[in-house]
C-alpha cells in the first residue's frame, strides 16, 4: 500500500503546482507546500505561526476534513499517515479528497 500511496502523491504533485515535494516511506508522508517550486518559496514561516497568521496548509487541512478526509498540517507541510490495514479505495478516497482541497493552495500561488 505504501507504494501505491507514493505513485497517487506524486501524482497530485504533478497535478498542482503548490506541492513543491512529496517525501516519505511505506505509509508515513508528507507534502510541501510552496508558492513557488523553483526557488521553494513558502507560503509560510514559522514566525506566521507564532503570531496567529493563517496558514495555507491548514486551508488545505480544513477543506480535507470537509470532504471526509483528516490530514495533519504544520506551517507549509501535509502529513499523511494512514493506519498500516487501509485499503486501496480508502487511499484513492483520502488523495481524491486531498485533490480536490490543494486547489485552496493553488489560488494561493502569485
């Protein structure tokens, strides 16, 4: 499953142009959300974070949990760590969701 889960990742990095890099292992990963890819130019900073600033990755986040999918987020990244028994159509639900809430990180992009 971990392999599927890199193939439909890198799939939506090729899709949307705010996932500068997909990196992980078996079914532990996480996404990088950049303004953007060339010069890996974040959307956020940790002094964002700090002050209350709204983050984009947490707009992604909260869109995923609208569509049934939980994702944890933290200043510009995605973690995705599903339980070791999910099936296969449990990831295509979980990246369709997660598909469909990147579009908030793409409006983002200047």
């Amino acid at each position: 499953m971990g392999q599927y889960l890199r193939k439909m990742l890198k799939a939506l990095q090729d899709k949307h142009p705010s996932v500068g890099d997909v990196r992980g292992l078996g079914l532990f990963w996480g996404l990088e959300l950049v303004r953007n890819r060339k010069s890996r130019l974040a959307f956020n900073t940790r002094e964002d974070k700090l002050q209350g600033k709204s983050m984009v990755a947490d707009g992604v986040a909260a869109e995923c949990i609208g569509n049934g999918t939980f994702i944890n987020s933290w200043i510009n990244h995605l973690i995705i760590a599903p339980p070791l028994i999910i099936k296969r159509e449990e990831i295509d639900q979980g990246t369709t969701a997660l598909d469909s809430a990147l579009g908030v990180a793409d409006t983002e992009i200047t």
